[in-house]
C-alpha cells in the first residue's frame, strides 16, 4: 500500500510539472556554438541573451566527417525541426548534413551520418562526464526547456571549433 501511494504522488508531482516553457522575451535570430569553450550562446541583434555549458560528442575534436565517428558537425546550418518526444528530455533538430557535408562525404566514400539535435540529459546519462553523446549538443534538461521555448524553427546556427 505504501509503495502504491508513493508510485501515486510520484506521478501527480510528475504531471503537474510540465517541461514545456514559455517565453516572451526578445526573439533569439541566432545560436553559436563554440566547440573549444564547450559553450552554447544565444543571441539577437543586440547581442548575447543566454550562454549554457554544452557536452559534444564523444571524439569532439574536429569536424563530421562520417556517421559513427562520435564528432560535433562544424559548420552552418539551422534548426529545422523539434521533437516534444525525445528520449532526451527535448530536442531541436539541426540541418546537418548539409549539401557541402553531403559531397564531402560521397567523396570521401562514406555516409555523412545525421540527426544532430541539441538536446537534454537521458536519465541513462546523468553520470556521463563531458562529451558523451554520438555527434550532438547536450544541456541540461532546465536549459533544454529554456532553450526549446526560445529559439525557433529556421534559426540559424554557427557551430564553430
């Protein structure tokens, strides 16, 4: 009984915490990532809004070069998509692999790889240390909400080394 009533509660404080946020504050015209400094900004014409510490993939050094091989993209791309349902809490999708990635794997005899996303913590990872996943950008779940409530779909966003 008592386990029932705790499951029960466990789920009521679960629903009544949503992860979607909202936000009404100045539009967010741009997303830089600095590879180096392992830092997210967000940014308008005026300048930076917000910066949040990022973990990368797990070979962070260098660019994409091929599917699998656990680096960071670098380039120019947008995001282009948002998953609600992620297994990482949420995630915005970025437009990697663009048509320069594209050719530089074919001629590379390779596959480009895809679905980088900038995403939350799975609770499987909440131990990883730094630069854990397969060639995404990871925040914390708090910072996925703010993030997922400010950048918009078509953003674009600089991933630099």
């Amino acid at each position: 009984m008592k386990r029932a009533v705790g499951l029960g509660l466990a789920l009521l404080a679960t629903s009544a915490c949503s992860k979607f946020e909202s936000y009404d504050g100045p539009q967010v015209t741009r997303v830089v990532v600095v590879k180096e400094a392992r830092t997210l900004y967000l940014l308008n014409e005026e300048g930076v809004l917000k910066t949040y510490d990022v973990d990368l993939g797990f070979a962070p050094e260098g660019d994409k070069a091929q599917e699998g091989d656990g680096r960071t993209p670098e380039g120019n791309y947008l995001i282009d998509r948002r998953n609600p349902n992620s297994q990482y809490h949420l995630s915005l999708g970025i437009s990697y692999p663009n048509a320069h990635d594209v050719a530089l794997a074919r001629a590379a005899g390779v596959e480009p790889g895809g679905d980088i996303f900038i995403h939350g913590r799975s609770w499987r990872y909440w131990t990883a240390g730094e630069d854990w996943t397969a060639g995404c950008i990871a925040v914390r779940d708090r910072e996925i909400r703010e993030i997922y409530a400010m950048v918009q779909d078509g953003t674009p966003i600089d991933i630099l080394p």
